[in-house]
DNA sequence: GCAAGGTC
C-alpha cells in the first residue's frame, strides 16, 4: 500500500447505503482537522460526505457517498425481452446485459463525476457476496469514468469506532470470486424464473377458467428458485394432512396427590394401538396398584432467550404473538430502524454494543415468557404410594397442522431459501400469485393453482419445487467464491441441465394440463395454451418486426409457420397440405431478405403430389422456391379445412382466413408479377379486372379461365420440376381453392385461347380454355375445364384418383 | 408480464 505523506490525494469512499456512508465518515471524521462537511450528490438519497484522514501516513482528502443495494440489473437483450419473441428454451442461451437502471443513473452520475477527480477508490461494501458483487459494479462505473483508479476494499463487520479504524488502515483488494458468485446466481435465477414463467403461463392461462382471477389475461404464473420450494413446503404440509388417517390409540395415565402438591406420571411406553393388550397391562396394574419409584433424577432446567438480533428469529415472533406478517414485520421493522430504535433489520448484524448489559434477565424486559415451571413433589428411591388416578385412556392420532408463518420461515432458513432481507418476499409473492392462502390462524394452506402446478411438476417426476434445486446451487455458488469451481464451468453445467430439464417438462406438460384439469374447467378461448406451443425459428417476422417467424405443426397434422408475437401479430404462412414431415435446417437462403430466412427440409406425401415433384425437398419460405410456391397452388395449404376446427384460428374462423390470405400475400411470390407481399388472385396488376371476371388476360398474353369449382381465375402455368418441365396446368388463384389440371388432360391436348369477351358475358357458360374441340354437351354447359371424353374436372384427388374431392380432405388420407 | 438480490 502506498504511504509516506506527502501530497495530499482525494480518495472517492463508497458505502452499499446511505446510513453506512454517513456512520463510517462519521467514524473517520472524528477529531479530524477540518471535520465533516456534506453536501448533495445528483441523487436525493445518497450525500457526499468530505473530511481529512490519513491512511498509513498519506494524507487523504475523503469523499464518501453510497449506493442503494445493487447499482445494476441483468436483463436479456432486447430482443428477447418480449414473451413472444422467442422460445423460452432460448432463454437459456440468450444473451444478458447488466446494466444501470434507470432509477439508478442519478447515482452512477455521481460516482463518474466525483471518481475523474478521485486516485483512489476504496469499497465499503457489506462484507458478503452480493456486498462483493456491488462493490464490482460500482468499480466498473468508477473505472469507465478514471481508467488510472487506485482500488482498494475496506473489509469490516461492525459499525464501531476500533473495527472501521483498523479496516481503513488494512485495506485489502476485493473478492473477484465472490462477485462471481453472485453473477452464477443472478444469471440462473433470471434463466430458469423467466423460460418457466413464460413457458406456464402461456400453456395454461387462457386453457382453463381460473375463476379466481378477475381477469385472468394479465395472471402471471410465476415460477422462481425461492418461490416453488417455498410453495413446495406449503402443498407438502398440505398434502400430510389429506393423507392422515386417523387411527386410535390407548394410553395408562397415572396422578399422584400428596401435600407437595400433584406429580402426574407418563406412560414409557407412550401408547399402543392395540386396545386388548392396552387393557391387559391396564388390568395388571389395577391388580398390583401400589407404584413404586425405581429412579429419580434430577436435572437442571434452563431457558434460554430467544437467539437477538436475529431478523428471522423477531419475523417468527411477530406472527406467533402479533399474528403479524412477515412482511408486515419487515416494514414495521424499516420504520424501527430509521427512526434510530433498531439496528439494522434485513441483514444480520449480531454484534453487541460494548455499553449493553449481557448479564441482561431477559425474562424481566421480554414480557411475553415466562419460567412456566410447575412444582414437583419430592420422591425418593424405592417410595411407594397409590396413586389417586390409575386410568386407561384412549386418544386418536391427529395429522400435523397447516404451517405457520413461523413454521414456513423455519423450513426456508433450514433449507437455505431465500435470504433473511428476502424471504418474507418469497412468502407474500405466493399470496399474490394465487398460489397459498393464509387463513385467520395465520396458517397456510395451498390454493387449488398452488396445489395443481406442484402435483403437475411432480406427476412429471421432477422436484421442482423442493429445495433441492437452490440448495444445489448454493453449493455451487459457495465453490465458486472459495475457487474451487470456476464461474463458467458452474454456469454451463447448471444451466445445461436446467435447459434439458425444461425442455423435458416441456415434453411432459401434458402432466400439467392434466393436473390443472382436475381442478379447473378447460377453457375454450383461442390463446389456450396448446396454440403455443413452439417450433423452430425459421426467420424474423417481417410483418411486426419484433418476433420470430416459427414452424409448428397443428394438431391435425397441417405446417405453417406462424409469427411468436400472435395474436397481436397474425402473420402466417401456410405450407403444401402435403406435407408429412417438416424440420428447420441450419442451412439460409441466399436470396431472400432480410435475412436469415433458414431452409425447411420438407418430405411430402408422394400420393398427394404430382408425381413429377421429388418427396423431399429443402425448401425457403422467403418467396424465393417456386416449388413450394407451385405445390401450395397444387395440394393447398393445411389452413383449408382446418382454420374452422382447430389451429390458431378457433373460435375465430374468420380472422384466421384472413390472417392467412395476408399472410400468404407477405411470403409466398404472386404468380402474376412474382413480388412477395400478395397472391396472384389479389395481385394490384390485376385488380381492375375483379374476381368476377371469368377470363382475364395475364401478362404473358395468356388468359386465366374461371375454375370449375369455385369460380376464382385459373391460369396457366409451366411446371419445372425434371419430370414435367415445360409441361403446362391450370391451377385456381384462390387460395382457397384446389382446382389443377395438367393442360394435356384436356381434350384435344391443348387449350384454346379464352375468348374474354364471349366467357364474361355468359359467365360459367362462356367458352373456356379447356373445353373439348366442340364438345359442348350438357356436361360442360356451365364448366370451363372438361375432359376428353367431355365431362366436366372438377379437380382430382392425388391419393384415390376420385374427382370428387382434393387430396387434403381425401376420406383414405386417415 | 418473468427471477432473486440489494436498498430508499
């Protein structure tokens, strides 16, 4: 450490709280020359406090100011911040940022402006981990603003005059593996607490009617380390008490009167449950009734006071004697404090002042107990005497009780959940949620949310919400900070097995869904959970710019790729109906943009596509594959027969037809002026011309023939594929519609010019492209396409050949 | 909108 007197330097001093910066300059002030002046910092709260100290015979011109806890968060990068912009499962590999809150610039304007002026800077952080943690905040800030900081740690644990003196003269350097403790923790509780959160509440808010909740849209389901094991005792104790049968049981009771007073003996043996060998002992007592004393002993009581200084400790008495909560406490508790009547409340500080009298009675100020002894009458060895009562009695075994506040503070502290500052939080934050109740006894019991979540986790096998988890971590975390394990390798395992857990609950969330219906009615609403569920990113969503585009598979077997952001966003894109199996690849287009538009590997149903396309096929949404385009035109989309049943669009047929013709104008290229953004039936080139029109020339020269079986324009077109390429058909724009024809199946083998005039004004009835050379019988009055042997198309099905119906509603597709 | 940890 430098010394030697000298020039005289400014050293920037910081505290975690205000109350500290204030105790410690007072300390160091003392008998200074020059005193103490104090001034305003850009924050309200935190004071600078200046005086002169000389540390190991340098001058020193201090300055001291605080922080308020925590100077930063961490977050996940913005975009990741919405619930609907990702996969939660993504969360587990997202990148996270900590930052200044806003609500925190103040301070950190401060420190940058009064470190540029400042060589050193000593820490006076609370002396635990996340003391140590701050302390690497506040250093960061400090440094951005002064690069050549001298840093040093100020290491005590009392407020008092010899510890704060001799803790300035020993300064230390500060505790990397401390602080990177508390980045493990930090950066696991925000992973796992928000993938669950977002991964529950979005499967089950909306799927079932949670009558509790006034509106049930904004209910959050929350799940957090500290919060579930908390949970966890409350359904455990719960569930004791359901499972208790109440059995009977006989017990011998023994009174004896004498002048001392009354002395009434227990049975050694407690009890027994049978009641034939209860009254047979009972029976030979009765017999033989004088008792004799076989031993006495004597022994000490001692009643200790209750352990001081304790926060958990006075949060567990105040619900016993006060029926107050905890959190009640906590804040009475701040009042204490600030006012100058208490120490500290939310960390321990179990250090006396030198001036308290330890050899305190306390039972003399600590009104609430007392000795509560009884007097014993004297016996000696070998007495007799009868006694006055012999009795057989029976009682019946009784469950344990719904936890108290007391009871459920004492399972955290045992199973380190939480920290003292914290836990009444974890306790209050199940009330919120909905999960326990807490009755007029200041008992706990589970609500039917609570006790479903945890029957769900656990039907899955998983003890997510038993201590387990954060004990685990905390063990991790305390190897972390002796350097035995390092920060990286901590967060890669623990978070590699949190990921495989959650996306193996994920798996199982049928568990939940069922656990959740055994205490609440399935809901029908459209955002019930199952529409949720997520696929693999295929791009970002060009249409809301905020949320990834993602392959799902609807339950009736159909692909589309649908926005994350609906419903707030409906952007979709139908894929061919036939396809059997799609998967993501890592492979990106080249062409489309912006990108990256990553390929889908599709296979398709050989019947259900023409047989000169390939079954499989790595295809690009982005409206660059025509092969997907053609095969949408061909088989149709998984939207067709299933937006009025199920998907996305139940309950609400007709904006999920919607959304899925917008959404087909955004990604699949119009078969007119082959942009993105429209269809060919709705192509602006062609609008003039109006659906009505039963013929329409297209840019090509060619024109488009009504479709014989929904009216909408059928053009022609020129496959590609290496069976068929140059091979011509007319498919119907609507996408709605299935209607193809290959133009060599019609008679004649090959079309004739439309002639636009003749079909518009006789409608269905005009001359169509692919009527017959001349066969205009009865069959083909009304029809533009017929056959060779002169009977109307009214399309064909790929799989049985029927021309009664398309592939996609084939009664032999099962 | 999500965690848990500081503190005002």
């Amino acid at each position: 450490m430098a010394g030697g007197g000298g020039r005289v330097i400014r050293v920037l001093n910081v505290a975690e709280k205000p109350s500290v910066a204030k105790a410690v300059s007072g300390i160091l002030s003392k008998n200074q020359p020059g005193g103490i002046r104090v001034r305003d910092g850009r924050s309200r709260y935190n004071k600078i406090f200046e005086f002169n100290y000389t540390i190991r015979n340098q001058p020193c011109q201090m300055l001291f100011t605080s922080v308020t806890g925590h100077l930063m968060e961490i977050e996940f990068h913005e975009r990741y911040r919405k619930w609907h912009s990702c996969d939660p499962l993504d969360l587990y590999n997202a990148p996270v940022r900590k930052f200044v809150p806003e609500d925190k610039l103040d301070i950190k304007r401060t420190l940058e402006a009064e470190a540029r002026s400042c060589q050193w800077i000593i820490l006076w952080l609370d002396c635990d981990r996340e003391g140590e943690n701050i302390a690497f905040e506040v250093l960061d800030v400090c440094r951005q603003a002064n690069h050549n900081l001298t840093v040093w740690r100020a290491r005590f644990s009392a407020l008092i005059d010899r510890e704060i003196h001799q803790s300035v003269q020993t300064l230390v350097q500060p505790n990397q593996l401390f602080s990177d403790a508390v980045d493990v923790r930090q950066e696991i509780d925000l992973r796992i607490g928000a993938s669950f959160t977002r991964f529950q509440t979005m499967l089950l808010r909306g799927a079932f009617v949670l009558d509790f909740a006034t509106d049930d849209r904004n209910l959050v389901l929350s799940y957090g380390p500290c919060q579930f094991p908390t949970l966890g005792f409350v359904v455990e104790r719960y569930w004791e008490i359901q499972a208790h049968e109440p059995e009977e049981f006989w017990t011998i009771n023994c009174t004896h009167n004498s002048d001392e007073g009354t002395a009434t003996f227990n049975w050694m043996r407690g009890h027994l449950f049978d009641y034939t060998c209860g009254v047979m002992i009972y029976e030979m007592c009765i017999q033989e009734p004088i008792a004799t004393v076989t031993k006495v002993k004597q022994q000490e009581k001692l009643k200790y006071p209750p352990h001081p200084l304790s926060t958990i400790e006075l949060e567990k008495r105040a619900s016993r004697y006060f029926r107050m909560s905890s959190e009640q406490t906590m804040k009475v508790a701040e009042d204490l404090y600030q006012n100058g009547f208490i120490s500290y409340p939310r960390t321990e500080t179990d250090c006396f002042s030198d001036k308290t009298d330890l050899r305190k009675n306390y039972l003399d100020v600590y009104r609430f107990e007392s000795w509560g002894g009884s007097v014993i009458p004297t016996y000696s060895f070998g007495q007799q005497f009868t006694p006055t009562t012999l009795t057989l009695d029976s009682g019946v075994t009784r469950p344990p009780p719904l936890l108290s506040e007391a009871d459920l503070l004492g399972c955290m502290d045992k199973a380190g959940i939480g920290t003292d500052a914290t836990m009444h939080d974890h306790i209050k934050k199940l009330l919120d949620r909905f999960y326990a109740i807490k009755d007029s006894n200041t008992r706990f019991s589970p609500t039917k949310l609570g006790e479903a979540l945890v029957m769900g986790y656990d039907d899955m096998g998983y003890e997510l919400w038993k201590p387990y988890l954060r004990a685990m971590m905390e063990c991790d975390m305390k190897a972390v900070s002796t350097g035995t394990k390092r920060k990286a390798e901590v967060l890669e395992t623990c978070l590699q097995q949190m990921k495989a857990c959650f996306s193996d609950a994920r798996t199982n969330k049928g568990k939940l869904l069922e656990a959740m219906a055994i205490f609440f009615e399935r809901s029908n609403r459209s955002s019930s959970g199952e529409q949720q569920a997520v696929g693999a990113v295929v791009r970002r969503c060009g249409l809301c710019l905020e949320s990834d585009m993602v392959l799902r598979q609807k339950p009736d077997g159909n692909f589309m790729v649908g926005c994350l952001g609906y419903p707030q966003c409906r952007n979709v894109v139908w894929l061919p109906g036939s396809v059997s199996e799609a998967s993501v690849t890592e492979n990106t287009c080249i062409t489309c943009s912006p990108g990256p538009v990553f390929k889908i590997q599709f296979k398709f149903r050989q019947q259900e596509i023409p047989p000169d396309y390939s079954v499989q096929h790595l295809g690009c949404i982005g409206g660059c594959d025509d092969i997907l385009r053609q095969l949408v035109e061909i088989c149709g989309t998984g939207s067709r027969n299933s937006s009025n049943t199920s998907g996305r669009g139940r309950g609400n047929p007709t904006a999920s037809s919607s959304a899925q013709r917008d959404n087909s104008r955004a990604q699949i290229s119009c078969a007119y002026c082959r942009q993105t953004g429209h269809l060919s039936n709705d192509c602006p080139s062609q609008a003039s011309r109006g659906r009505t029109a039963r013929a329409q020339e297209v840019d090509n020269g060619e024109s488009s023939i009504p479709c014989n079986s929904c009216g909408a324009p059928c053009i022609l077109r020129t496959a590609n594929t290496a069976n068929n390429r140059g091979r011509k058909f007319f498919s119907c724009q609507s996408s709605e519609c299935n209607f193809f024809v290959w133009e060599d199946n019609l008679s004649g083998g090959r079309a004739e010019r439309a002639n636009t005039s003749a079909s518009t004004s006789s409608g269905r009835g005009g001359r169509g492209r692919g009527r017959g050379c001349g066969q205009s019988g009865a069959h083909s009055s009304n029809v533009s396409f017929v056959s060779a042997t002169g009977e109307p198309i009214t399309g064909r099905c790929f799989i049985c050949g029927d021309p009664g119906h398309f592939a996609n509603v084939c009664p032999r597709r099962g």
